[in-house]
C-alpha cells in the first residue's frame, strides 16, 4: 500500500464507527421513549385493570419511578 492510500483509509475509517454510534444512539432514546409512555400509561389505570394485568397501584408507581435504563 501507498502513504496516500493509507492515509485515506485513516481519513475515512472514522465515518462508519459515528454513523453506528448515531444508530444506536437513536435506538436507545426511542425504546426510552417507549418504556417511560408505557410507564406512565400505568398510573392511567383503574385499580381493577391493574388488577387484571396482575400489579398493584403500588407496584405500578414504583415502575413509573425506574430510571430509564432499567429493564
């Protein structure tokens, strides 16, 4: 390989790794998104629904209280 065929290659390598990083990026907030709405969408619940689905209104708050990393 040639001095300049390897520095192109160092120019460009760094491209890819920030568009990947920009994906996942995007993923992480979107499912974030969707945990805290359907987080949130609990305390919309009647006790009886929530009975139904098996959580109390306890259970329920303290879900909506989770950080947004938590699974």
């Amino acid at each position: 390989m040639t001095i300049d065929a390897i520095r192109s290659q160092a120019i460009r390598a760094p491209v890819f790794p920030v568009r990947s990083l920009l994906r996942r990026t995007v993923r992480v907030y979107r499912i974030w998104v969707m945990k805290r709405r359907t987080r949130y969408a609990l305390l919309d619940l009647t006790d009886a629904q929530l009975e139904d689905i098996g959580i109390s209104r306890s259970e329920a708050r303290r879900e909506v209280a989770k950080s947004f990393y938590w699974n």
